[in-house]
C-alpha cells in the first residue's frame, strides 16, 4: 500500500518577503519583465502557490536605459482610447522612453501578469524608477542580476 503524499500550501504566517533591486541598464525589455513578473508570483521559490502572494518586491532602476531589440523603437505603439467615438490614439515607444520610461516597463510586466484580484494586488509590488536613485534603502534590497 503506497502512501498518498499531501500538497504543501503555505501557510500566511510561514510567507517571508524580501526586497530585490534589478539594473536595467542595457537589459532587454520583454527579458526582464518577465523575470520580473515571475519573482512579483513567487514562481522562484519552491513553496509557490499561484492562490497566494506569495511573491517578493522588485525594485527596477535605471528604467530609461532599457533595450528594445530589432525595429521595436520605429514600429511600436500604445493603444489609448478617450471613450469617444472615434478617438483612439497611437503613441510611439519612443515618446514613452523620452516622457515616462517607468510606463514601458510597468505595461510589459502586467501584460505578463494573470488577470484577477490577486494579480492586481500582487502588482502593487512593483516600483520602477528612472534613475539609479530610490527611496527604498531601509528595506535593504538585495542586488538581483538577470
């Protein structure tokens, strides 16, 4: 007779969260979001359970330094409608690079994201500034290299 091994699921207490900082100097957009994504789900860690955050911060620096490979910077565009008919606007990547960087990577890694309330949540985890400067020191993040 075998015995039936039970799932693990995390408890909320046994849930410890750190901080991570990622460079994205010279890194490839859709690379980093998504192993940006995986470490906001908790994908990384062998409790991993897709009902519960059970993810880790991420710092992302340096967001205006980001590559986009092949014609990315001539052809891409973000959609944007004013909820009147007939105003769908078309802004070039290269707007949002030059404007609001943080935007391009913040889009990429919730389009990596699943939908749900959980996702949302989870998201809020998320900072991406422009320079090499950030606010979070006292949480003492630790270097991630990808």
């Amino acid at each position: 007779m075998a015995l039936i091994q039970k799932t693990y699921t995390p408890k909320a207490a046994d849930i410890t969260k750190k901080w991570y900082i990622i460079d994205a100097d010279g890194k490839i957009l859709g690379r980093l979001a998504s192993k940006v994504a995986d470490i906001l789900r908790g994908k990384h860690k062998p409790t991993y359970a897709p009902h519960m955050d059970d993810g880790d911060y991420v710092i992302v620096i340096n967001a205006e330094k980001i590559k986009l490979t092949g014609r990315k910077a001539d052809v891409k565009e973000y959609f944007h409608h004013t909820k009147y008919v007939g105003n769908k606007r078309f802004t070039n990547i290269k707007k949002y690079l030059k404007e609001k960087p943080e935007f391009i990577i913040e889009h990429a890694v919730w389009g990596m994201m699943p939908k749900t309330k959980l996702s949302r949540k989870i998201f809020k985890n998320l900072k991406v500034y422009r320079g090499s400067e950030h606010p979070h020191g006292a949480q003492k993040p630790e270097k991630l290299e990808l």
